[in-house]
C-alpha cells in the first residue's frame, strides 16, 4: 500500500478527538455563529490531496482552506 494510500485512509476514519461522539453531539459543542455556505467544485486528485494536507496538519479541509485564504489575505482576517 502506498504512502498517499495509507494517509488517505487515515484522513478518512474517525478523528481521534471526537472521543466516539456521534456527529449530532459534536456539533452541538460548537458556539453558534451566524454563517453562510460556500460550495467549491473540485477536481477528485484535488480534494484527495486536500484530505491528506489536512490529515497531516491535524485540522479539517475547511480550516485548511481557510488557514490558507486568510494568509494570502490578510486583510480578511478578523481582529
């Protein structure tokens, strides 16, 4: 099995931090926050690579995207 292989599969079992929650009790820990959906299109190799980028770094594929438009942007950061 190859490296990319073997990240992917990591990237897509349970995360070792939700201590066996379901999503419904995960989520309802989070604060509530007005927000708004952005869907993006991506191509599968793209989001393959992206789910592995974040298994690496120990985050989500959203705060992952996020991390990154706001370094690119600092100006959309909140103070």
């Amino acid at each position: 099995m190859s490296k990319n292989t073997d990240k992917l599969g990591a990237a897509m079992g349970r995360s070792a931090r939700s201590s066996g929650k379901g999503f419904a009790s995960s989520f309802a820990e989070k604060p509530v926050v007005e927000t708004v959906r952005l869907a993006i299109d991506l191509d599968k190799d793209f989001h393959r690579r992206l789910k592995i980028a974040a298994a690496e770094h120990g985050i989500s594929q959203r705060d992952l995207v996020l991390n990154a438009i706001k370094k690119a942007y600092p100006e959309l950061r909140e103070d």
